[in-house]
C-alpha cells in the first residue's frame, strides 16, 4: 500500500474517533445550561474533539467532523426538532481553527488561542445565538450569557488542545499523520 493511501486512512481513523468522541462529549457529558427558559447554553468539551481535527487536518477535515459530530448528537440525543443550520455552524467549529493550520504550522498556544477565540466567538457566540433568537424566540440578551460561557471556555480549551498536541509530538503521533 503507497504512503498516501495509508495516511488517507490514518486520517480517516483519526476523524472517525474524533467524530464519536465528539458525540459522546458533547452529547451524552455535557451538562445544559438554561438561563433563559430552553436549551440555550451547553456546558461542555464535546467541541475539543472538532477543533483538533481542524489543527491536525485543516479546514476541510475540521468542518466534516464538525458536521458529523453535530448530526450524530441531534440523532442520538435529541433536545427538539432537528435544525440542519446548527449542523452549519458545528462546520464552523473545525473549520475555522483548521484554516489557522493550513500550512501545517506549529500548533503554539497563542496560535490555538486565536483559532479556537475566531471560531468559537463567530460559531458559538454570534451565529448559534443568532439562530436560537431566530428560530426558538430567545431574547439577545442571550449572547452575554454565551459570551460569558467562551470567556471560560476559549482559555480552557486552548490549554487542553495545546497540551493535547504537546503530547502527540512528544509521542512522535504528529509524524505518523503528516504533521511533523
């Protein structure tokens, strides 16, 4: 087998996990948050997995498993009727960091910090309130409450990604997936 399809499937592995890890974090360990009456705010690491396929793969591989870690969890936990343009935004989730690593740079902490800061702001802070004011009727008053949460969440999952990514060099993983 040639190097390019081994490391075609190692990156299909990888996602793959990332993917039901993401659906078991965000879905099943994650604790809602309802200040304002229904399901507004999530308290969880179930993004940590989309956003690590975005550093290690890039954008494209980032926004897939953004997609699918979104669809999984409206299937297996559902909070309501399915709504496919959050499935929109969980693209934004990976794909925003992803393009922060394009080029396969170094994963340094305030390179993820920025990646992870654009993404969740625009995701998370803008387009998901967005979207519950718009279809559920929630107040904009929402969105301090969000930013509140990513003010806690963005620094906590910039140190857990850049140790996670610390870790896999060390172990020489980074190597194995193309991303020396």
């Amino acid at each position: 087998m040639s190097k390019n399809v081994h490391s075609s499937i190692l990156k299909l592995v990888v996602c793959g996990l990332l993917t039901a890890l993401g659906v078991i974090l965000g879905g099943l360990l994650s604790i809602p948050a309802m200040p304002f009456g229904s399901y507004t705010l999530k308290i969880g690491f179930g993004v940590l997995p989309v956003l690590l396929a975005g550093v290690l793969f890039g954008p494209v591989y980032g926004g897939i498993v953004g997609a699918l870690t979104d669809l999984l969890q409206a299937l297996l936990f559902p909070k309501g009727a399915y709504m496919p343009w959050f499935t929109l935004v969980g693209i934004f989730f990976g794909l925003i960091p992803g393009l922060f690593f394009m080029r396969k740079q170094k994963p340094t902490f305030l390179r993820l910090l920025a990646a992870i800061a654009a993404g969740q702001l625009f995701g998370s802070v803008f387009l998901n309130t967005l979207l519950l004011v718009e279809l559920y009727g929630s107040p904009w008053e929402l969105i301090w409450a969000r930013l509140i949460n990513q003010a806690v969440m963005i620094p906590l999952y910039s140190v857990l990604l850049y140790m996670i990514c610390k870790l896999l060099a060390q172990h020489k993983v980074l190597e194995k997936l193309g991303r020396s």
